[in-house]
C-alpha cells in the first residue's frame, strides 16, 4: 500500500464490515437500553422496595447513571489497547463483557430473596456494562470508517450509529410484547427476565458475524509506519499523544456531545416516568410511542449521514441541536395532553432531530484524530462527556420533576444543553474532506486540510 493513500475495499467486503459493526453496536445498545427501560419499569420495585415509588426510581435510575460513570475507563483503556493491538480484537472483547453482564442481571436475585447485595450486585453488573460499551462505540465506527470510501464515510460510518435506535427498538419491543401478553404480577416476578437471557443468544450471533472481518487497513498501515520509525525507540502512549495533539477537539467532542446525549435519554427513558406518572399514559402506551420513534430514528440516520457527505458535518449537526432546543416545549405540550398520537409525535420529531447530530458524529469525531491515537481519541471524547451528559440526563429529569411537578425546567435543561453544543460545534473545524490514511503519525495535519482528489463532491 503506498504511503498516505486510501484503497477502498473490494466492493463485497465494505457492506461485510458494516453489517458486522451494526450487529455488534445493536447487541451492546440493546444490554444498555433494556437495563435503562428495566430501570424505568420494575427495577425500583424489584431492588429498592422499601423506597417511596418516585424515590425508587430515582435510586433505580441511579444504578443506570453509574453504567455511565464507568464508559471513561472503558474508553481509556479500550482506546489504549486499540490503538496498539487494533480495532478488531477490542471489538470482540467488548461484546462478551456485555453481553456476559446483562446474561448475569437476568439470574440476579432480587432485594426480596437477599436483600441490599441484590442491588450491589446489580451495580456491579452495570459497571462492567459501562466499562464495555466505553470501548465499542469507538472501534464499531473506526472499523468502518477506516475501510470505507472517503466521500461517502458520513453515510457509511452511520450506519453503525444505528445500532442505538436498533438496540433501543429491540429492547423496547421484547418489553412492550412481554407487557402485552403477561400481567403486571408475572412481569414483575420473572418476565422482565427474560429479556435480559436473551443477551446470551444475541452475543453468539454477533461474535460469529463480528469474527470473520479483517482488521482496518488504515489501521495496518499505521502500525507498520509506527514500527518502522520506532526502530527500537519507545513509544508514546496514545492518551499522552491525544492529550499532546488533539486536546482542542476532544473539548469539541464533549461539547458536541452534550445536547446529542441529554437530549436522547430526556426522550427514550425519561419519558417512560414522566408519560405513566404526569401525563397518566400506561406503560405499554408509552412503550409503543418509543418504539415507533426508534423505528423512524433507525431510517433516518443513514439519511442524515448521506446529508454530511455533500454538505458538511457541522450545518448537519447544527441543525440537530438547534432543532431539539426548539422542540422540548412543543414535546412536553404534546405528551402533557395523554393522546397516543401526539406522544408518538413527540418522540418521533425529537428522534428525528437527534439522528442529525447522531448520524454525522461517527465520521466526525473519527476525522478529527490521528490513525494511531484515533480510538483512543473518539473514545475519550465521547465517552467523558457521557458522564456529564447521558449519566445524570434521567436523574435530573426526574428529580426536576420531583422538586417543582412541571416539565417546564426539565424543558430548559435540554435548551441549555443544546446552546452548549452549538458553540462547540459552531467552533471546531469541518473535516468532511479528511483523509484518514495521511495522518498515521503523532504529527497530526489540521483537521480541515483536505486533499485534493477528495475536494470534490460526489
């Protein structure tokens, strides 16, 4: 392979690579999902009992948060390895820690059977969840992103990035047909189990499918550089390199990331309480709104992707979050007035505007870093800010709701977030044009310096 050139892959192997991120981000989205869902529905009930129910929940999306607490050091350490031993192998380790994880929550025993180890125990099973899915949302979009054609990688490495409304409408709808067919009692007792068992079945056809890929070419191209220029030299390590050469946009990713994560679990999870408890919507009514959402939210995606191909990543993601700071009044209004339709509006706009920001940030945040410090640097970006953003988004939700019984701050927190992501992206650069096989060193070229066999558009 000659040196800073992008061969494209045989024209079979690109929808192989995506197939096998999109297998595995839908599998591990759906363990995280289904645990934030569980946590909405039964969880306060199963290991907080002694709680008040709004109290419970609070404690129950508590657990939730601290999954999050835990993604940093998944990304610390995944993007380490990752950028040392490569893409694939990370990818594979990822999905047996999840896919064990949410297995073993389905066995747990419950606070009734043994007490306060039941949520101590369930803590700990979301903490490695965290420390999981903080490694696969860096390797599932640089795998694609590293093989595929540089003026179609918006569309391409969004595809990955629809693992989430696919994992999120598997979760909901395994939930939403076991509330159908099975009584409030049985589903307390052992149906919310099995959605949680059915992981195991999940994580075996991922790892098939996720094991026959090669490695990233740009990846081994890298390598083979790095060792070549080492010659016995030791070598920096990839978080001192990101730190070194990238710490401007790793500050872009946080912030970009801010609006795109409150936003979506204000709209998936917080709405599961804020339909059943203020607006008087059953649970299975509120379920189906999400899952129709999610369906929309999956097809959209490739489309916004698509879009940051011909016009940019920035105006794409831009109009996400402006759109979803515009949308939280009219969103709360509509599920306020208890109708199926309007809630099914509701969250089907407010996904539609997130799949703006969601579905231009896998290319985005992958153009921004070089080869050898790129997984470690799209990790610790995104991953970081989740802690601040997606962690407490359902907690502060809800305690908003406790503390003043309105949807009016609630509302407000989302607008906040938003303002923020617009600054943050309003300042970093556009990297649409980037080729990602011509910054395989520490040195890393500005992010807007595009080639000129890639300056035009398809």
């Amino acid at each position: 392979m000659a040196s800073g050139t992008t061969v494209p892959p045989p024209p079979a192997s690109l929808p192989r690579i995506v197939a096998a991120s999109l297998i595995g981000t839908t599998i591990e989205w759906y363990d995280f999902f289904l645990y934030g869902s569980a946590a909405a529905l039964v969880f306060n009930k199963l290991f907080f009992p002694d709680s008040d129910p709004l109290v419970g929940t609070l404690l129950s999306f508590l657990t939730y948060a601290v999954g999050f607490a835990a993604r940093p050091l998944g990304a610390l350490v995944f993007g380490h390895y990752g950028d040392r031993l490569g893409r694939k192998k990370l990818l594979v380790l990822s999905l047996v820690l999840m896919g064990g994880a949410t297995f073993a929550i389905g066995l747990l025993p419950t606070h009734a059977t043994i007490g306060s180890a039941a949520p101590v125990l369930l803590t700990v099973l979301r903490l490695v969840q965290g420390f999981a899915l903080g490694g696969e949302w860096g390797g599932a979009v640089l795998l694609v992103s590293e093989h595929g054609d540089a003026r179609r990688r918006g569309f391409w490495a969004s595809w990955p990035q629809t693992g989430a409304p696919a994992g999120q409408l598997l979760a909901t709808g395994v939930l939403s047909l076991l509330t159908a067919v099975l009584s409030d009692d049985a589903f307390g007792t052992w149906g919310w189990r099995i959605p949680f068992l059915l992981s195991g079945v999940l994580v075996l056809v991922g790892l098939w499918i996720r094991l026959s890929v090669d490695e990233s070419p740009v990846f081994k191209e890298a390598l083979e550089r790095a060792e070549a220029r080492r010659a016995g030299a030791s070598e920096r390590l990839p978080l001192v390199s990101v730190l070194r050469h990238h710490w401007r946009d790793v500050l872009v990713a946080m912030g970009a990331r801010m609006a795109e994560n409150i936003s979506y679990y204000v709209i998936t999870a917080f709405i599961l309480v804020y339909a059943t408890t203020s607006a008087g919507v059953s649970k299975q009514t509120a379920l189906n709104a999400v899952l129709i959402g999610s369906a929309v939210h999956f097809a959209v995606i490739p489309a916004w992707g698509a879009l940051s191909d011909r016009v940019g990543r920035r105006p794409v993601y831009l109009v996400g979050a402006a759109g979803v700071g515009l949308w939280m009044f009219p969103f709360f209004a509509l599920v306020d007035t208890g109708s199926f339709g309007y809630l099914i509006l509701a969250v089907t706009v407010g996904l539609v505007l997130h799949g703006a920001m969601y579905a231009p940030q896998a290319a985005f945040f992958a153009e921004m870093f070089a080869t050898r410090m790129r997984y470690s640097g799209a990790s610790i970006g995104a991953q970081f800010a989740s802690v601040a953003a997606g962690a407490p988004a359902p907690l502060i939700a809800t305690a908003l709701l406790s503390d003043y019984d309105s949807s009016t701050p609630i509302a407000l927190y989302v607008i906040a977030a938003a303002v923020l992501t617009l600054v943050a992206v309003a300042l970093a650069r556009e990297t649409r044009h980037r080729d990602l096989a011509r910054v395989a060193d520490d040195d890393a070229e500005p992010a807007d310096a595009a080639p000129a066999a890639e300056a035009r558009t398809v």
